[in-house]
C-alpha cells in the first residue's frame, strides 16, 4: 500500500506553524530526504523545532513509540499487515512484547474491574 511517517507538532508552536507558508514544504522535505536520517526537526519563524519527523515505515508493520517530553522514541518495530479486525489483539500483544522484551517490560492485559 505504501509508507507512513510520524511527525509530533509542538503545539506552543501552532502560531509560529500557522504563519509559515513553508511548513508543508518543509515537512515534505523532511521525509523524503531523510531516510535513514530521523528524526529530523523542523523550524519555523524563531523556533528550530516546531515539529519533529520521527520515522516512516511501511504501512504493513507496526511501530511501538513512546511519547513524552516533547518528544517521541522508537521502541522498536514489528512486521504483520494492517487490519481492522477487533481479534488482532493477541497479534498486537505479541509484536508490542517482542518489542519491549528487549528493555525489560511486558504487556499485560489489565484485569476487567468488577461492577458492584
């Protein structure tokens, strides 16, 4: 089907993002130019960083991020193809631990809470 690309905006920065009749541009510019280069950080006005690309994959895999800080990390990635099928939960599970293994942690499904 093709790729996708994560991109954070930093919404102090919407003005800045708003006035800039580059920024289409620029995002454009960020992912096709930087395979195997991410994340790249774009600018705006006096920002150097108004957004951030952070990776591209093919639509077909996941990737597990973290976001916080301002920021978003890769974790790690897992193969599979997309699907809108409520069961793929297991699947999910299976490439989020396979991911996550690596730094120690496990996905658990969360008890469901009694209703009184």
């Amino acid at each position: 089907m093709g790729f996708q690309t994560t991109v954070i905006i930093r919404n102090d920065c919407l003005g800045d993002i708003r006035k800039d009749k580059e920024f289409g541009k620029k995002i454009h510019d960020a992912v096709t130019q930087g395979w195997g280069h991410m994340p790249i950080d774009i600018s705006s006005d006096c920002s150097f960083n108004v957004a951030t690309v952070i990776e591209s994959h093919h639509v077909d895999g996941y990737v597990l991020l973290l976001a916080g800080g301002g920021t978003i990390f890769k974790l790690g990635h897992g193969e599979g193809y997309w699907s809108k099928d409520p069961n793929r939960t297991k699947e999910l599970q299976v490439i989020a631990n396979n991911v996550l293994r690596e730094y120690g942690l496990k996905v658990i499904k969360a008890p469901k809470k009694k209703v009184k």
